[in-house]
C-alpha cells in the first residue's frame, strides 16, 4: 500500500530519514512462513523538502529493491 499523509506539505526537512518496513508482519499476515529478510531499512537524503519524495520498496520473500520515484 502507499502512505500519502506521512507529512503535510512543507513538513519535509533536508535531512537525513530512515524508513524500517516490518516485512515479516507483512508475509505473516499472507501466510507466508519463508521469507529471509525480517525487515527492510532504507536510508535517503533530502536536499530540497519543497520537492515530491516517493520511495517505493518493492518486495519478494527472498528480496527487496527500492529506488527514488
């Protein structure tokens, strides 16, 4: 799913920001028991918080990708 509300508009600071994905409550709530990643952390910059951020993890058992959106 997507989170469209995590900040307001204008919220955004330049910084650092971490986001921790619980994959394993993920794959449990699918009845999925095999799975290698418990969790899935990605790390980014923001240079500009005026600019769109989206950050999407795409997901498998047995890996995970991200890219800047």
């Amino acid at each position: 799913g997507r989170v469209g509300d995590l900040l307001a508009p204008g919220e955004l600071e330049v910084g650092v920001y971490r986001l921790r994905f619980d994959t394993a409550g993920y794959f449990a709530t699918h009845g999925l028991r095999d799975y290698f990643y418990p969790w899935a952390e990605i790390v980014f910059r923001v240079d500009d918080g005026e600019q769109h951020h989206h950050v999407p993890l795409q997901l498998s058992p047995f890996g995970y990708s991200t890219y800047r959106g």
